[in-house]
C-alpha cells in the first residue's frame, strides 16, 4: 500500500461543498460521524456522508460508502480489481452490521459480484439468515438483481500471471501478503453500525474465509456500546473476534481507544509475527468518541475520519513501543 506520512489531509473541497449544501437539507453531513480503514476510506466517508444527508439511514451510509471503495478498479483488495484467489478467481468476503436491531448479514466466497457488502445487507434484511456463501450467495445475489461479471481487471490479471508463472511462487501453504479491507464504522443520534469488505489476501487458497465477514471479529455493533472493525492478518486476528473484544470492552466502559488498546495486549500475548504482521483495528463508540490502532510501526494503519462535516486522513499510533 502507498505510504502517508503522519498528517491530517483536508479532505476535498467537493467536502466542504457537501457540508454547506447539508445543512439546507433535513440533516446534515455534520450529524454523523465516520470512521475508516486505509487513504481510501476518505472518498468512503465523504460519500457515507452525503447518503446520510440525503435522507439515509447509518446503514444506507455505510453500504454505500463502501460500495465507493468495491467499484474502485485502483484499489486491489477490495471489490472490483480486488487480487484473486490462487486459481485466478476473485473470491470477496463482506459484513454489515445494525447496532440498533442487533442484526447482520454477510457473504463469503462470493464471486463474480463486484458489492459484496450490498448482498450482505439483502441477506441481513431479506431473509432469517445471517452469513451465505459460494455458490448459494451468487444464486441469491442473481436472485436479488446483481448482475455477475468479470472481477479481474487488465491489472489484476497481470498480477496473478505474473504470480502464477514466477517459479517457487510464494503460496498460502505457507505463507502470504495482502490484507487491506475496507472496514467503516458510523455513530449518530446514539445508533452505531459497521461494515467491512475484502477480496482477502492475493493468491489465497480458493475457499479461504477470514476475519472479515465473520460478525464479531471484521465487524461489530451495538448502540449499547460502540461499533467496530478490522484490517490485517485476517488468519490470525479471526482467532481473537476482535471487534466483539473491543465492543464489549467498550461496554465496560473503556474510551474507544483505550479498548483497541486492550485487544492488542491480549493479541499480543499468543499472536505470531508481532512486529511484522498487520493487525490494525478501528472503534467508535455512540457520541462519536474513536479509536485506532495497529500492532506495530511496520505496518501502520491509516484511518479516515469523517467528523463535523469535514473528511481528513490520519495515521493511528501503533500498540508496541
Ligand atoms: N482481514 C482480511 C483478510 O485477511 O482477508
């Protein structure tokens, strides 16, 4: 992924734009606050923001925010363009969550649909299940009107040949790269929700699922106590349900970054690669309050805040000194 120096970027002028032309409707993009992974979350957020006010509902915001980051061919782990699976297939994971009806829907191994995140929230809302997978989710996805289509991009495709055909190509027998999702959580008027969408890592083995779709560790909510997400190592970070961690830390009272604080010390008593790995997680809590934190300086995470109807991008402090 590009590196950003520490800083906060000034989101767009359309931003401001947007902010202005809020308050003339019923609510404005400074009502709601956003929070998400990686540079991209800021076109993520900006376009979260002008859905909610729109009219939109939090989860409205958030579908279609991230529907900005699955359409976008530039970024190759999510949606559209997203890095395929061993075999060449682009295989996407995503979840959604209500914080309100304590609801989620999710989709694992979905190929071929290039909104992922959108097919979550039709399984969340339109049927009495939580998470479909493979080539049941494509056939309720075709079900609901998605259009399937080729996933892999001149780019992608480049790059999967260019794997495939490297001799002792590095496969996830072994070991592996690539882990950026988009992860955005939103609070206003006390309702949090959460979502979070991945094409997972490049050159998996066909039928991988990771953290990301999973309810508890890519994503979680609940207005009771806060909503968040995950990006990293999503093999590992599976194994320590991270979000419900820092929800329910949140629960007990902890600010939302003095609970991503308390996940990485547990992580960081059995997890492997401390100082190499991704483990980078994001927080709200319902007045809005954050949090953001990776493992290590190696791997920093970035985080796009949407706040008072202003976009900016910053890097989060890592967990280990
Ligand atoms: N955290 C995303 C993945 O490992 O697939």
């Amino acid at each position: 992924m590009e590196s950003i120096d520490r800083k906060t970027f000034i989101a767009s002028a359309g931003a401001a734009t947007l902010a202005a032309t809020a308050n003339t409707t019923a609510r404005a993009a400074s009502d709601v606050v956003f929070l998400s992974t990686w540079k991209w979350g800021v076109e993520a957020n900006r376009r979260a923001a002008e859905v909610f006010s729109g009219g939109g509902s939090l989860l409205d915001a958030i579908e279609k925010g991230i529907n900005v980051v699955e359409d976008d061919p530039n970024v190759t782990t999510v949606g559209y363009g997203g890095l395929p699976n061993a075999e060449g297939e682009v295989e996407l994971d995503a979840g959604i969550m209500d914080g309100t009806a304590h609801r989620a829907g999710a989709v694992c191994n979905l190929h071929k649909i290039k909104n992922p995140i959108s097919v979550a929230r039709l399984v969340m809302e339109r049927t009495r299940h939580t998470t479909m997978a493979g080539g049941g989710a494509l056939r309720f996805a075709i079900a609901m009107g998605f259009e399937p289509m080729q996933l892999l991009t001149p780019r992608s495709l480049e790059a999967w040949l260019k794997w495939k055909n490297a001799p002792h190509h590095q496969t996830f027998w072994i070991d592996g790269e690539h882990h950026d999702t988009i992860g955005m959580v939103g609070a206003s008027g006390g309702n949090v929700a959460a979502g979070c969408s991945t094409s997972g890592l490049a050159w998996k083995i066909p039928g991988r699922v990771a953290d990301s779709p999973l309810v508890g560790c890519g994503y979680y909510a609940d207005d009771a106590a806060g909503a968040a997400s995950a990006t990293g190592d999503g093999d590992v970070m599976a194994g320590y349900c991270t979000s419900k961690h820092i929800v329910q830390k949140m629960a007990e009272g902890m600010h939302p970054q003095e609970a991503c604080r308390d996940l990485m010390r547990y992580m960081a008593k059995t997890a492997r690669d401390l100082r190499t790995s991704m483990y980078c997680v994001i927080a709200m809590n319902p007045r809005g309050e954050i949090g953001a934190l990776s493992m290590n300086a190696a791997q920093p995470l970035h985080y796009a805040l949407w706040r008072d109807g202003t976009g900016t991008l910053h890097t989060a402090p890592h967990y280990l000194s």
